[in-house]
C-alpha cells in the first residue's frame, strides 16, 4: 500500500524540475535532485518531506520573496496548463510563503491569492493571522467578493479558529466576533463548497461560543434552503452533545419516543473488526415527530477511563405509533487516527440528544 509521503517520489521530482527549469534561469536539475535526495529524505514523514522541500525550492529562487512568488506564480501557470497527477504535492508552494514571507504582508497576499487558485492556502495563512490579525482579516473580507471560488473559500476556510491539522488562532476562539462579517458575505454564496466551509467555520465557533452560532441560526434559518442546510452542518457538534437550545431551535423532543430491545450482537470485538448492534425506537406520542438518531460509543483510553464518541445514523419523520427498527455496525479496524484499548466499552442509542439505552461489550486483541 503507497503511503500520502510516496507522492514525493523521483518522478514527482523530475517532472517539478523540468517545469522549474524553463522559468530559472541556469536552474540546475542534477543539484536540485541531489538535495532532494539527502541522507534524511527516506526517513522523513509526508509533511516533513514537503517542508524539505521548500526550503530546497528556497535554494534555487531569488533571496528576494517578491522576486520568488513571480516565479512561483509562473511555474503554476504551467503546472496548470499542463496538469499531472494530485496537485496535493504541491502544497509547498504554499508553504514557501508562510515560510518566507512572513515579513513581506503585501507580496504574501499577492501570492496567496495566486497559489490558493492552484493548491490552498488554508494552513499558510495561519502565521499571518496571528502577525497581521487585523489587515488580513480585512484582506479575508475582501476575497468574499472574488470571482475564484477557490479564493472565496480560502476566506472561510483560512479564518477558522480551530481548523484541523493546523495552529488554532487562539484570539478568534477567544473572540470569533471579526470572522462573522467574513461568513455573513458568504452564506449565499453559489458554490456549495464554499457553504460548507461557512458550516465548518461556524461548528469551530460553536466549541467555544455555542451562544454567537445560536444566534446566527435564529437570523439564517428559514431564508433559503442554502443557508439552512449551513445551519444544519454548522450547529453538529451541538446536535452531538444534546444542546438544548439548539434541540429546542430543530423542535427535536425525546419524551414520547421511546428506545427497547437494544442488543450487542457481538459481545466480544476483535481489534480490526466490527461491533454490530440492533435497536427499536417507536413514537408514542399521537402526532408525527423529527428523530434524530445517534449512537454513542464509549472508547476505553489509555488511562482505562472510558470518552465517548458519537455518531449520527439518521434524521426522520415518524408517525403516530410508528417503530423503526435499526441494525447498524462500526468498526474497530486500525487507523491512524485512534488507537484502540482492549477492554470493556460501552454502546449507547441516542435520541434527540437523549441517551436512551445504553449496552456494554469487550473488544479483545486481534
């Protein structure tokens, strides 16, 4: 199986020094490679052979930032005309400008708006926020009227104070109050990719401000069907952990609907493979009621406490009387993400963020 640090491979490498070679002049292919190709490189990791590449890169541009991001900008300009492969290798590029323009804001914004067309900027805007907070928020603001999608999307996504796989930008999760205009020219906006960057922004707010996104759910919700389903993604986390207000704001009431037979059809769980479980849950009530459903699974973690993670299975109308009956199974396969504790856990059903049933089973080494 090829590994994400597999896409810098010699070919990678050969191809990015053909197109480097037609934009620097006396750009020397056989140096570039050597350096790529250091005594480290087969022990680096994917982001630290994308790091060590930029600064390899850096080797061969001119000292000079403004000087280097034309050339960067021209070798996109053929990278682009002449498309090969994921273009997820060269989120260097990017990184070069949080590496190197720290102290150029006005030439960095320039190649932002540049490279972000071709690969996203979304990790390399970080540093700014925290040197420029203001005037690249202002820059942010600005690009919500770009005619790239891509651009109106990296003002979103940039500005997220807790965006995964980067620094958190602690004074926006302390005060989001400056990314709210960013978002506001951006719940309508044509391209649902960048609605669901608006969602994501707003579930980041909502970890620390569930108030401020309760708030913008009472002033978005019911004008379009766009901004509901914003709305919707945004208030998630809340949705998870039983909210009430933001249960009250989707009329999501769990008195009437009641869970039984809840069964743990593997008691026993080796690592890799699944817990499978079953469950009903009726409406006793005599008119039609939104279900939420969710299960909550309780990981054993490396201190032998037990964390609870919860996953949605659906959303629907029920009837007067009506039992749905639900199977469903997750698995316990190795990523990279989790690591899994043998052990006793726990499975429960949740209901419009009630937690109805809840069952124990044992996941033993593989």
């Amino acid at each position: 199986m090829s590994l994400i640090k597999d896409i810098y491979s010699p070919a990678f490498y050969a191809s990015f020094s053909n197109t480097v070679a037609k934009e620097v002049t006396g750009f020397d292919k056989k140096d570039f490679t050597k350096q790529i190709f250091s005594d480290a490189f087969a022990h680096m990791e994917w982001k630290e052979r994308m790091q060590h590449t930029t600064r390899v890169l850096h080797n061969f541009l001119p000292e000079n930032f403004a000087e280097a991001t034309q050339i960067i900008a021209a070798i996109i300009q053929r990278l682009q005309a002449n498309p090969t492969g994921d273009t997820l290798a060269y989120i260097f590029l990017a990184d070069y400008i949080s590496a190197y323009g720290l102290d150029d804001f006005d030439s960095a914004v320039a190649a932002m708006e540049t490279v972000t067309q071709f690969i996203s900027c979304e990790f390399a805007v970080r540093p700014f926020l925290l040197k420029y907070e203001k005037a690249m928020l202002k820059q942010m603001k600005l690009w919500t009227k770009h005619p790239s999608d891509k651009v109106r999307r990296f003002a979103s996504e940039g500005s997220r104070p807790r965006l995964p796989w980067a620094m958190a930008i602690s004074s926006l999760k302390k005060d989001p109050a400056p990314i709210i205009p960013i978002l506001e020219n951006l719940k309508n906006d044509p391209s649902e990719w960048v609605r669901k960057s608006v969602a994501n922004n707003l579930n980041d707010i909502a970890k620390d401000h569930p108030a401020i996104v309760l708030d913008i759910a009472a002033r978005w919700s019911g004008k379009s069907s766009e901004t509901d389903a914003i709305v919707k993604h945004g208030c998630r986390t809340l949705l998870k952990q039983g909210h009430p207000e933001v249960l009250k704001h989707y009329g999501l009431i769990s008195s009437c609907l009641t869970v039984s037979a809840l069964k743990v059809l593997t008691p026993e769980v080796p690592v890799g493979a699944y817990v499978e479980f079953g469950f009903s849950v009726k409406n006793e009530s005599d008119t039609a009621q939104t279900v939420r459903l969710e299960y909550g699974v309780y990981y054993k973690k490396a201190k032998g406490h037990n964390a609870r993670k919860v996953f949605k299975i659906s959303e629907r109308i029920l009837q007067p009387g009506e039992t749905l009956k639900v199977q469903r199974k997750q698995s316990f396969k190795l990523i990279t993400t989790r690591v899994f504790y043998p052990g006793q856990h726990q499975l429960s059903v949740i209901v419009n963020g009630e937690e109805k049933a809840i069952k124990k089973f044992t996941l033993t080494e593989a």
